[in-house]
C-alpha cells in the first residue's frame, strides 16, 4: 500500500496523504508540534516539547501524549510509522514526504538560473503565503521566536525569487510589477542592482544580482548525532563552508538556544564565515544524553574524538574555552597528525582540586551542594552564582538569559557532576607535549579562572603565543572591546598559520 503524504507549510499546516486532504486535530498546539517536529526534522526531548507547547499548571506530559496520538492518526500508517517517540525524545520522519517549502528550497539552491519564467511565476505566489499561518501563539517564547526565524527565512526565499523575477530576461512589461515586490521585501538589493543599471547598457539583458545574504545562521546549522563507544549519543552542529574548525564543549552548550545571545551568536557567526565550523554539545546537556553513567574528563576527550571521526575530519584547528580548553590539549597530544592548531580562551590545565586553597576548595564545595538543591528552581539565585562569575561586566538582561539558559541545558544532578569533573582535570603534564602551533588568550581580570593560570598554560606550551584581554569577563559578550581583539586574533592566527 502507498504512503504518500504532501505536507503544506506555507499558508495553513496541511497534510495530504494518498491524494486526500487529512483532518488534523482542533488542538493549535497539536498541530503546531506537528509542523515543529516536521521542520525542525530532528529528536527532541520531551521535556523540552512539554515546555515549548504547554504551561506547567496544565498537565504538559499528557498533553504531549495525547497531541502525539492525535497526530498518528493522521500521518502514521500500518507500514510507515512517521513519529518515532521513546521515554525521551520524539522526532518525525520525513523520508519520503513532500514538504512544499523544502521542495522550493531544493529547487533554487540546484537549479535558480535555469528555473522558467512560469515556474517562478508559481513559487512567487505560493512564497506569497504567511509560513505556518494561525499558529502564531501556539507555543511560548521560543515557540514564537522560532516561527519568527523561520518565517524571516521564507522572506529570504522569496526575495530570491522575486529577484529572479525581476531581472529574467523574458520578464518583459512584468519586470517593474517584480522589481516593486522585490523592493518592498528587500529593498537594499532591489536598490542596489537599480544603481548598478544606471551604468549598464540598457539595450542589454538585465544581470543576475548577487544572492541575498543568509538570513540568519541558526536556520542553516547542520543537526546530527554520533555514538561514543560507550553507547552515549552526542550531538553536533556544522555550519558554514570552507577549512573545518571544530570546537570543544564547554560549561553547558545548547546547539539550539546558544544563538539567542551576544554570549555566543554573534562569535560563531563570526567563525563560521569562511569555515566549516563544528560544534557539539557535551554528555549530560543540550542536545546529547544527559542520562550518561560517565562524566568524566577521558568521556569529555572521547567524545571530541568521536565528533571528528563522524565527521571523517582530517587535519583541523580546535577551539578550547574555559575546561574546553584541557579537552583540547589531551586530544592534541592523543593525535598530532590531526591537529593543525590550537585556540585556547580562558582556559586551565589542572581544575580547582589541584590548585585551589582549602578556602577555595570549601567554596566550591559548598556551590556544588546549593547546585543540588537549587538549581531546577524558579528562583535564579543559584544559577547566578555561575552568571556573576562568567559575566560580572554582561548587560543585567543577559545574565538573566544565562542563568535561565544554564537551567534549560541540564539537570541539577549533572550541573553538580560537571563542577566535580571540571575539579580533577589535569593535563599539566601534556602540555609540553603539543605539537600544534598555539594561541591563548585570557582576561587580565577573569572572575572564574585567574589570568595566571592561563599565562601559566601558555608558557608550558612549546611556543605557544599568549594574547591578553582586557576584560573581567570569562565569557566575553560582543558589545566588549575585548571581544573584538580575541575574534580580531583568532583570525589573524589561522591566517597566518596557514590553517
């Protein structure tokens, strides 16, 4: 028996199976975890759906179970079960379908200068469409932050069309009908290739403009998934072309929500501009497991290891922040012919059980029990402990986002084994061992790792160059000036190393 299903994502949430139109359930947040989970096309947890669709006076894992069985009514059929759902996660599978914006996508990406005229006539019109329309308040906030990123990014495409549009050559008397649209939609490139006729031969055909720059980066990272020996799932993201340079986990990482700040967004933009940069979230948050039986700095290793093989990476620079740092220098003396350099911001290589005073030590004991406690709660308090340190100089709006998005990306009992893991790192004995070419930069006035001890790192590490930042912050935000000399020199440093 066939299994066709059309899914219409432009205009209301439509789903065709076999020819005929399917009733969906009268429920706006059923149908808008169906049209989530079918453009998203990737697991996600639970927990996590629970909180986009539901508020928690109401009975969100319920709820959850009945949308889901709702849907299956609807997409499902006896030989293709398209929602896959375990105790954790749930995702759709797509193979198969034909989704109506990813089939416009497809279309221009492969084939923009040959479409015809007609064609495109056509995609305007269906481009014409609200993306998702009705769905507008199904969710919470980053529900409607999503929809609006997801519909800036149909904008996206249907300047692209209207360009196309607007200088085809057989456009003819429609040519100005087209040139008004696609100036209403972006008018800096409609205004731009109006200046650049005033120069041409105007008994000429009309040139192609250049294509519209991406709307935004966190709609086109690459999700996927890789397995540790050990059985645990962690997931990464690429974006960008070019050289890969692969990063190293660090204090809690989210491959979704990290874009939603000047803490991270605008850095990986940056990173990723004339790169392939790779990204993954650690055992225990964000995206990968977090129900992991190790938590330990030789899974931290063996997790970037497992990263680069999926990834079939062959001879690459990595980029180590904060523990992410040590994590880097174990895997670059595990494997020297792979790496090319080395990046290391505000980083240690032995954690706070080796070098900090009895003092010390009893502090941060003390945080990691309020951590136990404290952590999954509606009050910030305990999570500002974290923010205050990472970011004293940061906008207050900022540490408020941090410390809601330290409580979103793991559990209180991870948050707690990750201060003791970060504790027992030492690598103090590896670092004369690097071979890679090396940069580190660290804050004169980092309130969470001191600036000796990065300088320490650097002189430890065969001709390691150390850059300082002037700054007290150990996550820097990009409204600093510090900010601006480490992107600024992270740049210069792969330049020049040829890497």
């Amino acid at each position: 028996m066939s299994d066709t299903l059309e899914i219409t994502l432009l205009g209301e949430l439509k789903v065709v199976r076999d020819g005929q139109e399917m009733a969906l359930p009268s429920s706006r947040k059923a149908r808008a975890l169906l049209a989530f989970l079918i453009t998203t096309q990737r697991p996600h947890r639970r927990e996590r759906l629970c909180e986009l669709f539901w508020d928690l006076p109401d009975d969100p894992k319920a709820a959850l179970r009945w949308s889901l069985s709702k849907l299956r009514k609807v997409v499902d059929s006896a030989d293709h079960l398209r929602i896959i759902a375990d105790r954790e996660r749930v995702s759709f599978d797509t193979s198969g379908m034909d989704v109506d914006i990813y089939r416009l996508s497809t279309r221009l990406r492969e084939a923009q200068d040959t479409i015809p005229l007609s064609e495109l006539e056509a995609m305007a019109s269906q481009l014409d469409a609200v993306f998702l329309d009705g769905l507008d308040s199904a969710g919470d906030e980053a529900f409607t932050s999503w929809l609006i990123a997801e519909r800036e990014d149909v904008l996206a495409l249907q300047a692209t069309v209207l360009r196309l549009l607007a200088t085809h050559p057989e456009a003819g008397i429609s040519t100005r009908k087209w040139l008004r649209l696609w100036h209403e939609v972006d008018p800096e490139a409609a205004e731009d290739y109006e200046a650049g006729q005033d120069d041409t031969d105007t008994s000429a055909p009309p040139a192609r403009a250049p294509e519209p720059p991406e709307s935004k980066a966190l709609r086109t990272q690459r999700i996927g998934f890789c397995n540790v020996p050990d059985g645990t799932k962690i997931a990464f993201a690429t974006l960008g072309e070019g050289p890969p340079l692969l990063k190293a986990a660090n204090w809690l990482t989210h491959l979704e929500f990290d874009w939603g700040t000047p803490i991270w967004g605008k850095c990986f933009g940056e990173l990723a501009r004339s790169r392939s940069f790779v990204r993954y979230d650690e055992r225990g948050c964000g995206l990968s497991d977090w129900e992991v039986e190790d938590l330990s700095f030789d899974a931290f290793v063996e997790d970037l290891e497992a990263v680069a093989d999926k990834l079939s990476l062959d001879r690459f620079p990595l980029l180590g922040i904060s523990q992410g740092a040590a994590v880097c220098v174990e895997y670059a003396v595990r494997h020297p012919e792979r790496v090319s350099g080395l990046i290391l911001v505000g980083g240690y290589a032995a954690g706070w059980r080796h070098l900090s005073s009895p003092e010390e030590q009893a502090r941060r004991e003390a945080v990691r029990s309020l951590t136990e406690v404290g952590w999954g709660t509606d009050n910030p308090a305990y999570r500002h402990i974290f923010s205050q340190t990472f970011m004293p100089d940061a906008h207050p709006e900022d540490l408020a986002w941090f410390d809601d998005f330290q409580r979103r990306t793991t559990s209180a009992e991870n948050a707690a084994r990750f201060q003791d893991a970060f504790g027992y790192i030492d690598v103090r004995h590896q670092l004369s061992k690097v071979q890679a070419p090396t940069i580190v930069l660290h804050s004169r006035h980092d309130q969470r790792i001191p600036y000796e001890v990065g300088r320490a790192m650097a002189s430890d590490i065969p001709d390691a160059r150390f850059v300082t930042l002037e700054s007290r912050n150990h996550v820097l935000v990009d409204y600093e000036p510090a900010w601006d000399v480490c992107m600024d020199s992270i740049r210069d440093f792969l330049v020049e190393q040829g890497i």
